[in-house]
C-alpha cells in the first residue's frame, strides 16, 4: 500500500515510485526485449529526437510480466 507521502506526490506530479515492487528478474528481461526490439527495428539513421515503437500486437511477455507478475498494478 502506498503510504500518505506516495499519494500526496502522486497526486502532485503524476507518478509514484514504489521501489521493490518489481523483481529485478522481471526488469532485467523486459531491458532485454526492448534491446533486441531496438536492434531489430532501429531507429532511422538521421531521425533525431524520441523515437517510440508502438506494438501492434500483443505485448510481449517480459513487458506484460512487469505488471500482470508483480504487485504493481494492486
């Protein structure tokens, strides 16, 4: 549960951090999805500023993990 502070900051700025939610197991997998996702579908070669790769299909499971496998939705 978030405590009176969390929520006050959430409330404020949009986000919460809940440190210790996420098994760093579940973290170091969806870093690798993602890096394998970059290094088959890289950015343009001149494109500058953000680049965001939107899923058309289903989300893979090591980004899924993150909130279906951990507390993080509760």
């Amino acid at each position: 549960m978030l405590d009176w502070q969390q929520k006050q900051g959430f409330a404020e700025d949009g986000y919460v951090v809940a440190p210790q939610v996420v098994p760093n197991d579940l973290i170091v997998a969806a870093r690798r999805e993602i890096q394998n996702r970059i290094g088959q579908d890289p950015p343009a070669t001149e494109h500058r500023g953000p680049h965001a790769y939107f899923l058309t299909s289903t989300l893979p499971e090591p980004l899924r993990a993150l909130l279906l496998s951990t507390p993080a939705i509760d």
